[in-house]
C-alpha cells in the first residue's frame, strides 16, 4: 500500500540557516506533491504544489524538488527564521485519483535564534 | 470569506455519548474532506465529498462513525457511540477543482479537538 515517510524526530536549525526537509514515498507514482505548514492548535496550510514533471519549484524563500526516480522530494527554507517553526507535511494525491491526499506524519522544524 | 469554519473547537464527552460535529466549507468549494490526527497516527482522510455526494468513506474507522453532507454549505461527522479511542483532533477542508489548475489544494478549518472519557 501507499507509504510515506518524513522523518519524526524535530529539526533544529539556526536562524539565517538553511532548513532541509525529506518527504519519502513507496508503492506509488503520484501526479504531484504538496507540501503544507501546520502550527500548534490549526489546521494545515497549503505551501507549495510540485507536479511529476517538475523537478524543482521556487516560492520566496521556499524550494521544493521532486525526484521521482529516488521517490523523494526535499523542501528547503533558506535564511531560516524563528517564525519558520512549524511542523510541515508532505501530501501525495492519492491512489485512484479523485483529488483526495494522502499525508505524512510530518516533520516538527525549531529555528533558534 | 471566512475560510472554513467548524464548531465546536473543543468537545468533551463521555463514553458512549454521542458527538457531532460540524463543518461549513468555503462558499463554492465542490470538494469536502474530513480528517482525523493524532500523534500515532497523523492525518488520516476520513470521507470525501464531491457536490455533496459522498466519494470514498474507506477511511472511516468503523460504523460508529458516519458523516452527511445534506446541502453544499454544510456537513457533519457524528460518531455514535463515542469512545476514549476516538479522541482526536477532526479537521474538515474544502477544495475546488478546476481544469484549468487539475490539483487540490486543500483549505482546512481550525479543527474539533474532541476528548472522550
């Protein structure tokens, strides 16, 4: 079945640095990835879409890629800040279409001052 | 627009009461998707509407669990008899497809943290 995976275990990273988050997948080739931001008490927002046939997509301070040989995709925040912190979600569209998705369990990133 | 809304925020219940809560999706939003998160678990796609027909409900846990969409501002998620296990924080979002853009991006509402005892 479906499989995604980002890594559990929070990101601590220093402010002005770069963050790097991993979004993994198995037994599927999705259309496209999204990625959403999620802070403590609400709902997750929508960041970033990235289709099959991109390989890189840029949003501010925000770059995604999508490698769907290694079925990984890598979100990065440059000169972090500590209003970055949050935790982010990785979503596929799920299997069988029908624009439901399907998502990680998230990865927890701390910017430090 | 106010975005998605549901209520209540916080629901505290007995086991074996029952529970509903409630979602207004975004006015002309044709998708509905209501989630269920825990730490273990994350977020899991419960039911899924289209124009207020209900797609795929293979997430739903048990039939204790059922959710109605009676018109396109509206829905609900009822669990019937309510469980310690239930407890959860229920998101509902909405979405809208259209050719031209062909994804979803999903708006979700502030969630129902619900607490069985």
């Amino acid at each position: 079945s479906q499989k995604i995976e980002q890594n559990s275990e929070a990101l601590n990273i220093q402010e002005g640095k770069t963050a790097t988050l991993t979004c993994n997948y198995t037994n599927y080739s999705p259309a496209y990835l999204q990625w959403y931001r999620q802070d403590p008490g609400r709902g997750p927002v929508f960041l970033l879409l990235i289709r099959e046939n991109e390989k890189e997509k840029r949003k501010e301070r925000l770059k995604v890629t999508f490698d769907t040989t290694l079925k990984q995709s890598l979100f990065h925040i440059t000169a972090s800040q500590p209003a970055d912190s949050a935790t982010y979600l990785c979503a596929l569209d799920g299997t069988g279409g029908g624009n439901k998705l399907t998502f990680g369990t998230g990865t927890q990133l701390k910017v430090e001052l | 627009d106010a975005g998605v809304i549901q209520s209540p925020r916080h629901e505290v219940t007995e086991m074996g009461q029952e529970v509903t809560l409630r979602c207004k999706p975004i006015s002309g939003h044709d998708y509905l998707f209501w989630y269920r998160q825990t730490m273990m678990r994350g977020l899991e796609l419960l039911i899924y509407f289209n124009n207020n027909v209900p797609i795929d409900d293979s997430g739903m846990p048990e039939d204790r669990f059922s959710a109605k969409m009676p018109n396109a501002s509206f829905s609900t998620l009822k669990i019937q008899p309510s469980e310690p296990r239930d407890s959860a924080v229920y998101f509902c979002a909405s979405s809208l497809w259209t050719s031209a853009i062909s994804y979803n991006e999903q708006f979700f509402g502030p969630g129902t943290r619900l607490t069985v005892l």
